[in-house]
C-alpha cells in the first residue's frame, strides 16, 4: 500500500555569501543558489555577501536565526582551509544538532567529480537551538550545483520519500504536528 502524498512546503531561505571577492555583479555560486531555490519553489527571504570576518559571519548568522522568518540558512564559501575559512567556525555556536550525514554525502559525491581533492571542503550542516537549518557549501558554483541538485533540494521538499528535514522541522522546533 503507498503512502499518501504530502504537499510541498515552501521555505523561507536566507543565501549567505562568504568571500572578500564576490560582488553582486560576479556571486555565481550565491546566484545558482537563489534559482534553484525559486525554481523549487521556496522563498529566498534575505541574501548578503559577507566579507570573511569571523564577527560578522558570527552577527549575520545570529541575525538570521533570531528571525522567525527564516527556516533555512545556505552559506557559500569559507569552507575551505585557508586561514580566512571561517564559516563553520562562526556557526559552530549555534548548531545544537550536527548533520554529519550532510558532509559526508557531500564528500562522498564529490569525489566523482575532483577525486581526493575533496578532503580539502569542510562542508557542513546543523540545526540550531530555535530549529532554522544552516548547510554550509564550498565556494565553488559546481559544488554548490552539486549539494542543491543532489542533496539539498530533496531534503527540503517535504514530498521527497522515504523522509525529508521539512517534515521533521515541528518537531525540531517542538510544534505539535500537524494534523
């Protein structure tokens, strides 16, 4: 017997940029990022670039969180390591639940594509205390294509089987569930 489908929830998504080179004229990644999400149907709440300064990647990320506004957070860059990669430094005290499965997968596919190359991304994801998502994805537009369309697309799509991070975000966030 099949399950019942589920609708499509669309999100509130906030597009954060690391780089202390990309502009609004040249963010490809934080662009490919943007169309996939509309094209998914999720709502890009808010995008910034952010200069990769840990005190203000630590400010906007809590600037996002705080807004019950925004259910997911996508950071690009700074997943790297570099001395200036800090992203997942600057989440890290936010995040009450890892997602290791997240880096993992995204290593794992990856590799197809750069071989042992990828070792060098520290890319990530979480879940803060007040429940928002932040997955964090290297610079590159084609690792960004690569964790949209083979990871992070599906886990937002609350009709994607056998389960998906949406359906789980009122207990996340301890909502009752819907009825």
């Amino acid at each position: 017997m099949s399950k019942p489908a589920r609708p499509f929830v669309p999100l509130h998504v906030a597009v954060l940029t690391l780089s202390d080179t990309r502009t609004p004229d040249n963010d490809t990644s934080g662009d490919l990022i943007e169309e996939k999400l509309k094209t998914a149907g999720h709502r890009v709440a808010a995008r910034r670039i952010v200069r990769e300064d840990l005190d203000k990647l630590r400010a906007q990320f809590k600037s996002w969180i705080d807004d019950a506004g925004i259910d997911v957070i996508i950071a690009t860059g700074g997943t790297g390591m570099t001395q200036r990669d800090l992203t997942p430094e600057a989440a890290r005290d936010f995040i009450a639940k890892s997602i290791p499965g997240f880096g993992e997968l995204f290593r794992m596919l990856s590799y197809a594509e750069i071989g042992t190359s990828t070792i060098q991304s520290r890319a990530d994801a979480g879940i803060t205390t007040n429940g928002t998502i932040i997955f964090m994805l290297p610079g590159s537009t084609n690792a960004c294509r690569l964790g949209m369309d083979k990871i992070i697309l599906s886990q937002l799509d609350a009709s994607f089987r056998p389960c998906n991070l949406v359906e789980l975000l009122p207990r996340i966030r301890h909502e009752p569930a819907p009825k």
